[in-house]
C-alpha cells in the first residue's frame, strides 16, 4: 500500500512543477502596436495598423520630414512684417504766404482782402511731405518773405507740429503751442497759411488744424 501513495505523490509532485514552468517562463514576446514610438532604427508604422518591417530602411531622426501639402512649409512673405510710411523723395516743399490786399488776384482769396501765394523751397528729402512743409512754415521766424511782398503772419507764433493723417480729400494736423499774431485780419491769415500748406503737401482738398487738441476756429476765437 505504502508503494501506490508514494506513486500518487509523485504524480502530483511531477503535475505542479509543471504548472509552476508553465507560469514562470519567460513571457512570450509581445506583438508591436501602431501606437509604438518608432525607434531611430525602425521606419514609420503603417497607417493600416500593422508593423513596419525592421528591415525596411528609415531616413535618419535628423533628417526633416516635409509638411503636408495643407500646411505651408514656411511663413508666407505676404505675412512677414512690411515697413510702414512712404518712399524716400527729393523735391522742393510747397509753402503759402498773405499777399496782403490783393483780393485774390494772386491765388485764393482770404478775409481781410488778401490773397494765399504758394511759395516753394528748396529741394528737400522727405517721406512725408506734410510733415516737413508744415515745419518748414513754422521754421520761418521772419515776416517779410524776401523781397517778394508776401508776408508770414505765424513768425511770432510758437507752434510745433505733432503729425497728420490723411483720410479720404481731408488732412487732420496736430500742432501743440501758442499762437502770437498781430490783429483781427492775422486769425484768417494763419489758419489759410496752415491748412493750404498742409492740402498742398497731402493733395487733399480739405483740411483740419488742431491746436493742443483743440479745433483752430475754437484757438482762434480767443485772438
């Protein structure tokens, strides 16, 4: 009896160690998914979801891949920054001075019975030419104009120009200071000296002058 339970044990003994190989084994390897990291040895994995082969040869990690075709593969020029303001000219400026008392045979007629002449610089360089006009009629410290008869009624003036815009046939100029002027018929002078300086450097047909901002007929009245 002692011989068959021996026999049994041992049957039992053998069955488990086979059971415990069986659950102790190396693992058996485990297939690779599409959700993978490619190696740097490796191509790209399938879009069908099936691995590349590893034989199957891979540009290198360094080398680019190139964008799809809905994506640009560089910022458009059309977006790159483009510099503001206008090309660079040489020319002389246009500048307006009173011919006092001549009823507009001269040029336009102003209040008072005078008349607006345009007068030009010398050849200057400029982007902007209203900026460089304007300065160039507030630079003017003296009130007879050569020899020409015309006269400068701002010489007194301490006005300095902030800057312009352009809107449509309407220049708008911003100017900071204090008006200096001789009398009653100085008010129409000033204001046509400023605003056809700036409509002749703009070609605008209009113009806006504000003074510390300020409307110029709301500065002026106070004269």
């Amino acid at each position: 009896m002692t011989r068959p339970r021996f026999s049994a044990l041992c049957i039992l003994g053998l069955s488990s160690l086979m059971v415990l190989t069986a659950c102790f084994g190396p693992p058996s390897p485990s297939p690779t998914t599409s959700s993978a990291s490619p190696s740097a040895t490796t191509g790209p994995t399938s879009t069908a979801g099936t691995t590349a082969s590893a034989t199957t040869s891979a540009p290198a990690a360094s080398t680019p891949v190139a964008p799809p075709s809905s994506a640009p593969a560089s910022t458009p020029a059309t977006q790159e920054p483009v510099p503001s303001g206008l090309p660079e000219q040489t020319g002389p400026l246009t500048v307006y001075y009173v011919a006092v008392g001549d009823n507009g045979v001269s040029g336009p007629r102003i209040g008072c019975g005078d008349s607006l002449v345009a007068t030009t610089t010398a050849p200057v360089t400029y982007t902007d030419q209203v900026g460089p006009s304007i300065n160039a009629l507030l630079a003017n410290k003296s009130r007879d104009v050569g020899l020409s008869g015309l006269i400068n009624v701002l010489y007194q003036s301490n006005l300095s120009y902030l800057g312009g815009e352009l809107n449509g046939s309407t220049i708008t100029i911003w100017l900071s200071g204090q008006f200096m002027l001789g009398g009653v018929c100085d008010v129409p002078r000033a204001k046509a000296q400023l605003e056809y300086t700036a409509m002749a450097a703009s070609g605008a047909t209009s113009a806006q002058v504000f003074v510390n901002n300020r409307p110029i007929d709301e500065v002026l009245s106070l004269k």
